[in-house]
C-alpha cells in the first residue's frame, strides 16, 4: 500500500502522469500534506512512499527505512519562497534568504 504526499496543482498531475506513461499504478492508502508527516507513518506500516531525493538520503540513516530509487525518473519539482513586503529589505530576512538559495545551489538545485 502506498501513502502519498498530496502537492498541490500540477504537481500532483505531473507525478501521477510519469507513473502512468511507465504503465504503473499506485493503490493510495493514504495521503498527507506534509512531507516530513512520511517517514514515522511508514516506519511503523508496511507503506511504502516516493519522496524527494534530499529527504531520502536523511531517512536512510533511520534502520527502520529502506530508501530505494523510484520506479521511474520523476524529474524536479518547484520550491518557492514567499514573505510579506514589509521584509523586503530587512537584513536578517535577506540574510536567511540568500543562506537559503545558497544552500539550494550547493545541492545542484535551481534557485
């Protein structure tokens, strides 16, 4: 059985639709909204879930997991940031932001 982390919009088409292009079919169990709500719920399950890479290679430290490549190449999917304009300008916010696409670049992520 599989649990699944419901993205929003077209995520959620784009992943359902590599799968189908493979000829697979996932049988849901259960979805969440969360990534990190995954890994104690299959931990303690017999589910299985596809999660991004970076997630993956954290939970491969967890004995209780097993992190194995997924079926089919299901390519990047967006991450955005998003704040209120009165932090525009806010050093601190600027900052954290800048640390943020640092750390994304340093990952081979696009920023």
């Amino acid at each position: 059985m599989i649990l699944i982390v419901l993205p929003p919009g077209r995520m959620r088409v784009g992943l359902f639709q590599a799968l189908q292009q493979k000829g697979l079919k996932r049988d849901v169990a259960v979805s969440v909204t969360h990534f990190l709500a995954v890994p104690e719920m299959v931990a303690v399950s017999d589910y299985c879930a596809t999660l991004p890479r970076l997630i993956c290679q954290r939970l491969a430290r967890d004995e209780r997991l097993k992190v194995l490549p997924a079926p089919v190449d299901l390519g990047m999917f967006p991450v955005h940031l998003a704040w209120h304009v009165r932090y525009r300008s806010d050093p601190a916010h600027r900052w954290l932001r800048s640390l943020i696409g640092d750390v994304a670049e340093e990952h081979g992520l696009p920023s």
